[in-house]
C-alpha cells in the first residue's frame, strides 16, 4: 500500500485556469501525465463499497523527466509497469515509426512490454481503419476501435512478450493484467501502472474491464474514461501536432485528430453496450462483462471472484473514500464545453 499520495492541486473553480486536475483521482507525479487511481468509485448496488485504491494506476506514457518522479511513484508501491505500446512506438520492434519514446526502466518495479498492437496492426490498411473509426464524428466509431482494441489485447497470438529481464510470458497483455488482479496468493495484488501512449485507448479498455468486473456501473465507468480529457487538457495541442508531423496525409486532419484524442465517455458508454448486447447469452455468467472476460479466455469465473475479494472494499473516510464522481464529471462538462475545439466539435 502506499505510503502516501502526492497529491494534484485542487481543481479549479474554472476550467478555463491553469492545470489544475481533481485529487484523487489524479496524482501529481513528474514526468507521467494523466496519472491517476482507478480505485474509490462505488459498486453498484452494494453500499458503502468502493473499488480498493493503491492497487491500479494509469497514466500516459512516460516522459524524459519522468525520472524526476522515481520517489513519488516509490511511495505509491507501484511494483509492475504494463506498458501497452506496440514495439514499434517504444523502438523495440522490427519496422520503423517516426513518433518513438523508449521504454523507461522503473527503480523498484518491473516493466513488461505488453503490447496491444503489433507490428501487423500498423499496416496502411489497419492504420487507416483505425484512424477512421477515431475520427468518426459519430461515438460509435470509438466503440468500434474498442472492439478491436479488446480482441486485439486478448488474442492467443498475441504472446511472447519479455519482461526487463528477457522472461517471456506467453499469456496475451489483458489476461496477464487481469490475473495479476485475481491473485489469491497475496491479496491485495502488487500495486501496477498501465500506460500506453495517451493512456486513453489501450490503457482505456482494460480499465473499464477490471471496473466492471468489480461492479462499477457503467455510466460511472464511462466517466472514469472521460477523465483523460481533463490529464491531458493541458498537453493536447502539443500532441496533436506530433501526429500530424510525423504521420503526415494519415493525420492531415486537424480536428479529427482533435477527436481522435479525446475521451468523450459517450464513445466507452457504446463500448459497453455493445459488451452488453454481444455477451448476453449466460452460458457461464448473467453478466454480460464477465461473459465476456471468460469467452476471450481472459479469466475463468472464479478469477472474477477472487478479483472482487482482492478489490472491493468497505468505504471509509480515510484509505478508502468514494470519489465524487458526479462532481467531477461536471468539471469535465465544463472543461468540454470551454473548449470545444479540443474535442473535434
């Protein structure tokens, strides 16, 4: 468990100031935008019980000073790095990608590249149907990215990825993810960091997975996902341009790769319904998320209990405190309705 949280500045009263995100969930760690714990939202239909803060964290990837936070992010425990970037973003792959950010080696904890996308997925076709569903103005478009994200991070090809030290696990990155969580061994699991390279899409869909298999309702889930508009508010720009730069006619597209980075929780609330309507026959479980994990091979159903044991927990005014959720979703109503033109609108 964490020592202690180094904690964001309040969040402002307008969401025209300065950087200023709401704390938890996010956490102020040097080098590592969009940092934040997905722990503190309520269970549905269970009082007074929250998912267990201190265990997974997110963020966006690393930047060249996220040294500069080793310690802070000592003291949170963290023990296991997922970085869910393809080879090719991190330069550890064959093909060439003019957008690189090495991997970082964590002090105290181990990093596994556990890539979603391969180096197949980056073919101009696969580039181009991602980047159509992205830029959709139509919240269906990310539902359906989302869709291959998932079978994407479950496939039984995908596998044989190394951790720091050339081990190889031959499990695909969501089904190491989420048995990690459904440990019995030693309840609560190691805390993690996931990360891609928003922290937005990859890292997205198996937070909303390990969310709603704890029993967080999904408009709730929907909102946490949401949250990367207000990680990210303040780098967006910066990022948008990298795009277009190093991707050239794939991205000459400005305000569609405004909406390509955007997390409006419309787009994850489709996600989720399409879960809902494609999993729903209860041939091992009436809940058609966890169907759905133990179809694709993910979990079994009693890996889903043993999740909940080790990540529900009893509300309480200290460790545990239910996030404001409804409040913080207000701010990023605002946030969206400021700035319009950093959502595509």
């Amino acid at each position: 468990m964490p020592e202690t949280y180094p904690v964001a500045q309040s969040k402002p009263a307008h969401p025209n100031q300065e950087s200023q995100l709401p704390s938890p969930p996010f956490l102020d760690i040097a080098g590592v935008p969009n940092f934040r714990d997905i722990g503190g939202y309520p269970i549905a239909g269970q009082d007074h019980k929250v998912v267990r803060r201190g265990v997974v964290f997110r963020s966006a990837e690393p930047s060249e000073k996220a040294a500069d936070g080793a310690e802070q992010r000592r003291k949170l425990g963290i023990k296991q790095v997922f970085d869910l970037r393809s080879p090719r973003e991190t330069g550890e792959g064959q093909g060439e990608h003019s957008y690189v950010r090495g991997p970082v080696q964590w002090e105290g904890a181990e990093r596994y590249l556990a890539s979603v996308l391969m180096d197949e997925d980056y073919t101009p076709e696969e580039l181009k149907a991602r980047t159509d569903n992205y830029i959709d103005e139509a919240p269906e478009g990310f539902a359906k990215a989302y869709q291959r994200i998932l079978f994407a991070g479950s496939s039984k090809s995908n596998k044989g990825h190394k951790d720091q030290n050339g081990n190889i696990d031959p499990r695909p990155p969501y089904a190491r993810i989420l048995q990690h969580l459904a440990s019995a061994s030693s309840p609560p699991p190691k805390a993690i960091l996931l990360h891609c390279s928003a922290g937005k899409d990859r890292t997205g869909v198996v937070c909303a997975l390990i969310l709603s298999l704890c029993g967080v309702a999904d408009e709730v889930v929907a909102h946490e996902y949401s949250l990367t508009d207000l990680g990210l508010k303040e780098r967006k720009s910066a990022i948008v341009n990298q795009l277009i730069q190093a991707a050239g006619p794939l991205f000459d597209n400005r305000k569609g790769t405004y909406r390509m980075l955007s997390s409006k929780k419309e787009g994850m609330s489709h996600f989720l319904e399409w879960i809902r309507a494609t999993y729903n026959q209860a041939e091992f479980s009436e809940d058609a998320v966890e169907e759905c994990v133990i179809k694709l091979g993910l979990l079994e159903l009693k890996d889903i209990e043993q999740l909940r044991l080790n990540l529900v927990v009893d509300a309480n005014d200290d460790t545990h405190k239910t996030i404001n959720w409804q409040e913080h979703a207000e701010l990023v109503h605002q946030t969206r309705q400021a700035n319009p033109h950093m959502y595509g609108e």
